[in-house]
C-alpha cells in the first residue's frame, strides 16, 4: 500500500505533477528515520554503518521496482540525499543557537575535544550555503555531492542514478570539491 | 560566476591536472592569455585541489543516521514505557533524555534516563558500563545515587534511579554564591561518595556539577557513575572505524558528553584515565564553588582546554582576599596538571577537607564563643569537640597546643581552685590529727612490745 502510494508519487512526479513531491517527502523521510533506528538497534561491534545501505532499503521497500522507470531510482535518490542534507543542516542551526545563548553552550563530546585540537571539523553550514552557490552555476555538480557526501553513493551508484559515465562523474567531483574547500577556507 | 564562465574554468582545471605539474603554470599563461582572472581562479582551484586531507571524502550519512537515531525517542506524559509511567521530562543532559516516573508495581517514584541509541550499539561496552553502573550502587553509599533499574523497551536503552528533589548543583551554582563552610560541605561528601567508589576500583571520569544533586535536608548525591564510559567508548568506536566522518560526529546531540570545563589535562589529551582524574575534576568543581567562577573557563571550548593544559587558573586569595590559606592549598594540590604531584589517593583529600571543615567549624565556635572566655568556659567545650576529631591529629600544630591547654585548665583548676578556698585549714587541722593520732599509736605499740620482755627478765 505505502510501496504503491510512493511508487505511484514518484511516477507523478516525473510525469510533472509538482504536488506529488510535497506528499512524497514525508513518507520517505519517515522511512529513513524508521530504518535509521531500526539499523542502530542492530548493529554491533565490528558491524559499522554502510551509509548507502539506508538509502538503499528505503528505496527497496518504498518502490515498486517493476513499476518504475530508472529515471524514478535517480529521483528517488536525489530525495533522500536531500533530506538527509536538510537534517543534518537543521541541526547544525539549532546547534548554533543553542551556543549562542542557552545552558548547552561549550558542550561537546570528547571525540570533539579532541578534533578540537586537531581542528579538522567541516562546517555543516557553511558547506551547505557552499553547496547552494556551487549549484547555481553548476547543477549537476550540486547533485553529485549531495549524493556522495549527503547519501553516501558511491562513484559506481551514482553513475547507475544519474546515467552519466564514471570518469565524468570523478571530474565533476573532483572540481566540484576543491571548489567547495577553497569556499570553506576563505 | 556564470555557467560559461564555469565551463571555462572546469575544461582549464582538468587539463592542466592532465598536465605534469611543472607545466602547468606554462600551459594555464598561454591558455588564458589576458584573461589573469581566469588564470588565477584555476590555479587556485588547483591548489585547493592538492591540498592534504580528507575534506568531506567520506560520507555524511553515518553521523546523520545517528542524529535521527538520537531524536527519536521523546516520550510524553502519561505515556507506558515499560513499567512505568511517564509523569513529566525532568531535562535533556548530554547523555540523554531525564523523565519522571512512576514504578506502578513498586508504587515509587524514579528518575527514568533514556540512553541515545549511539551509546548503546556496541553490547560489550553497553555491558561494561552496566556493571559499574550497578557496582557503585550496591556499595550503597549514602552519596552515590541508587539504580534501580538498567533496562531495554523496545530498542531503547534506560537507567531508572531514585528520584531526587532537589536541584544540581549547577542549577544551585546559578542562584547562589556558596561560603567556603558550606562548599567544604559538600565537597566533603562528594569526596566521600568518590573514596568508596575508589576502594571499589570505581571511577567517575565526569565529575561535575550536573551530575551532583543537592537533596533539601543536606544530602548530596553523586549521579551516573560509569555513564562517561560509555561515551568514551564511542569515541574508541568511531576512532577504529571511520575517522573522517568525525568531522560530523559533532552535530549529533546523542554524544554530546558535557563541557570540557572539568576535564583533566590527561582527559583533554585523549590519555588513559585513572582515579586522579576524579581529584582534579573535583579540585574544579570546589574551585568553582568556592569563587563562583570556573578556573579554566576560555572563550572557546579549545580555549579551555589550552588553559587546562598551560595555564595556573587565578589564585584563590586574588578572588577571595580572606580564604582560608589550607583551602586554597588543597585547591592547588588537586589541580597538579601532573598527576604525579597531584594527590594521589582521594582519601587523602578527604582527610584534608575534613580537617579544614573541622577546623572552620572550630573557628566559628570560638567566635561565636566570645575570645575573652578562652582560657575558662569554653575551653572545656573545646577540649570535648578536640575528643571528637575523628582525625584529630591533622589538626595544626597551634591549634593542638591551644586545645591541649585548654584541657588541662578544665580538668585540673577546679581540685586547685577548692585547694585555695577557705576550707583549707579544717582540712590542714584534720591531716594533724589524723598524724597525730597515727604517731601516738604507734608509740603505745612499740612501747608495750618493749616493756613485756623486761617483764620476764625481772
């Protein structure tokens, strides 16, 4: 039932139907969120994270695969990148204002002390503002970052979402980085 | 930037990454010709390219499945989880969710602390931390906090432990400025609670003062014991899988572990802790009480840290010109950035902090006492509080003198001072009767012993 409704929204989507998108969006995220949860629980040690797994399972059990186009897998994708580029920017925001004023200033973890001495933090914020300028001009470079960085793909997953050939991918990445870190350190 | 301006600079940087690197300054001169904007913007794309490190190489997703896994949970009151019931969100601290609840088959109250799902994945550390936890609180120890409960409801980890009314120390800390008597009084059990669980080769490793409760009726209780091993287990957890995505690990709420305040300089330096640890964060926290302001607090947490590592925090008697020179001596003793020079066994600073409380104490008696009466009334009741130091041979050395004058007046003035009443002479008559009499008697016996032989000679 919730397989068809997605797999049907994805296919309106892609037909042009603008609102199916708005409908689209909270369903997926609730999956990831579920799936999030449910792969913490489970995992154990020496049994880390695989980032695409998530996306992946999302994917399989929100689409019907024999009805969509491969074009659906892409959206699908470019979705769930998003969102999770949109999370971890929300929370970076509260977490500003929350050092800005309130009782959780100056917390952090000891990881986090420690990387504060070897300073090699990203930004969230300033990566995602970045990110916005970067995808101004170049569009396709925007969306290969937030599938590598923000979804986790790989070089050989995001060839299969977005049909373009490996070495071109790579190019673009490797542009589309150096630009963002010369961004960041300005 | 335009998207042909763009395409310029994009079809420029790969062919000159084609190129060795000795050419390609030749090859981006004349390819760009005039245009020295262009030039400059790929050749310093070129070297942000080249530059050394991991920037945003591995993938954010981890830490952001983490975030969701930390924001899940939230309960509302009223709301079943387990066996209890929620009542009300009692606070968020950086190990989790706080809420009020009531044990329905024990008919009680219990604080309910959800751990975030990033701190319990690894079941070996979940298990570790378990077992201390459960450990400090069987050494049932009046100012340890008592676990009741280490659970699992559906996936989520939880802590249920007495409920406390009352406020941490921090909160206090907001509100009031603490005299040195009533810092050494809890400091004194905040110590106590530290040496038993010391004994029991327990260690806190995040003593500060969220994690004291103070009760109304003078009872402080020291919270979440074996808790901060849990986070550093995530620290060794994520060290041995992906480093880089550290660089995010931060923006999860979930291992967000408490300021770095009370940190000690081994602490900040990712060494292994031992119970000295404790000491300084304690040194910290009385610190803190005793001047209202905490001895290492930068700008920035890494400024806070620089000062833990380097600097000597004020010295007390700058803030406070009348503080007890012992107080700031026990201070300093435990705020040693080499823990060698540190005190080495809690126990020790106990007795130090217990024999300044005494001392204190005894000192506002005397006050209270009036100076002039020294030497006469209240030196008795000096000589009985002296009897009951537990630790009376701590005391300095002036002070024992003093004591121990005092006593002698109050046990041996009175038999002198009846002595030199005017009784004396009744007493004096009746030694020389008494003499007297002796003397005569004894004339008599000897007298009769000698006249009876003569008797018989005759």
């Amino acid at each position: 039932m919730q397989g068809e409704s997605v797999t049907q929204l994805l296919l309106e989507w892609s037909d042009g139907d603008k609102a199916a998108l708005d409908e689209l969006l909270p369903l997926v995220y609730d999956e990831l969120h579920r799936l999030a949860n449910a792969y913490l629980r489970r995992e154990r040690a020496n049994h880390t994270l695989q980032p695409t797994a998530l996306v992946n399972e999302a994917y399989m059990r929100l689409v019907e695969q024999q009805h969509v186009r491969w074009q659906n897998r892409a959206q699908f994708f470019g979705i769930a990148a998003n969102l999770m580029r949109q999370i971890l920017v929300d929370h970076a925001r509260q977490r500003m204002a929350a050092k800005r004023g309130g009782p959780d200033q100056h917390r952090l973890s000891l990881t986090q002390a420690e990387r504060v001495i070897n300073r090699a933090e990203v930004d969230v914020l300033a990566l995602n503002e970045a990110l916005n300028k970067l995808t101004e001009f170049d569009a396709q470079q925007g969306r290969i970052v937030e599938l590598k960085f923000f979804a986790g793909l790989t070089i050989e997953e995001i060839v299969e979402v977005l049909g373009i050939s490996h070495a071109t991918i790579e190019r673009e990445w490797k542009l589309a980085r150096a630009w963002l870190r010369r961004e960041l350190s300005a | 930037m335009t998207p042909e301006r763009w395409q310029q600079v994009k079809e420029l940087f790969h062919a000159a990454l084609a190129r060795e690197p000795k050419f390609r300054s030749d090859f981006l001169v004349k390819a760009c010709g005039a245009d020295q904007s262009l030039r400059a913007e790929v050749e310093s794309l070129i070297s942000s390219h080249e530059e050394e490190g991991s920037f945003i190489d591995s993938p954010a997703f981890a830490a952001a499945a983490d975030l969701l896994a930390a924001e899940a949970v939230e309960l509302q009151a009223e709301q079943q989880f387990g066996a209890y019931e929620i009542v009300a969100p009692i606070g968020r601290g950086g190990m989790g969710e706080v809420y009020l609840a009531a044990d329905r088959r024990l008919g009680r109250k219990v604080a309910l602390k959800l751990l975030p799902a990033s701190f319990t994945r690894n079941t070996d550390r979940l298990r570790r931390f378990e077992q201390e936890a459960r450990a400090a609180s069987a050494l049932n120890h009046p100012n340890i906090l008592t676990i009741y409960e280490i659970g699992e409801v559906a996936g989520t980890h939880f802590i249920a432990t007495e409920f406390i009314e009352g406020e941490t120390l921090r909160q206090y800390l907001r509100h009031a400025q603490l005299d040195a008597d009533e810092a050494l009084r809890i400091a004194v059990q905040i110590t106590d609670a530290l040496a038993a669980a010391h004994t029991a080769g327990i260690i806190h490793r995040d003593i500060k003062p969220e994690n004291i409760m103070l009760r109304p009726d003078g009872y402080v209780k020291v919270l979440d014991f074996g808790l901060a091993k849990l986070s550093e287990a995530q620290l060794t957890h994520n060290s041995d899988s992906e480093a880089p995505t550290l660089g995010l690990v931060n923006t999860n709420p979930g291992m967000v572990m408490g300021t770095v305040n009370y940190m000690s300089p081994e602490q900040a330096r990712g060494q292994e802790v031992d119970a000295r640890t404790d000491i300084w964060s304690l040194g910290v926290v009385l610190y803190e009480c005793v001047t209202g302001r905490e001895p290492f607090a930068g700008a920035t947490p890494s400024d806070t840290l620089a000062h833990i590592l380097q600097n000597e925090p004020p010295p007390l008697a700058l803030l406070l010109p009348d503080v007890s020179p012992e107080l700031e001596r026990i201070i300093t003793k435990a705020l040693r950035k080499d823990r060698e020079e540190r005190y080495q066994v809690v126990k020790d600073l106990l007795l130090d902090l217990k024999s300044l409380k005494q001392e204190l104490e005894f000192a506002a008696k005397l006050e209270r006492a009036g100076a002039p009466n020294l030497r006469g009334a209240s030196g008795a009741r000096g000589a009985r509080a002296s009897q009951q130091t537990d630790d009376a041979n701590a005391h300095a050395s002036a002070r024992t003198d003093e004591l121990a004058e005092a006593r002698i007046t109050a046990r041996v003035k009175p038999a002198l001072g009846w002595m030199n009443s005017g009784k004396r002479w009744p007493v004096l008559a009746l030694i020389v009767l008494v003499v007297v009499g002796l003397t005569f008697g004894l004339y008599k016996f000897l007298g009769r012993k000698q006249v009876i032989p003569n008797c018989e000679t005759k």
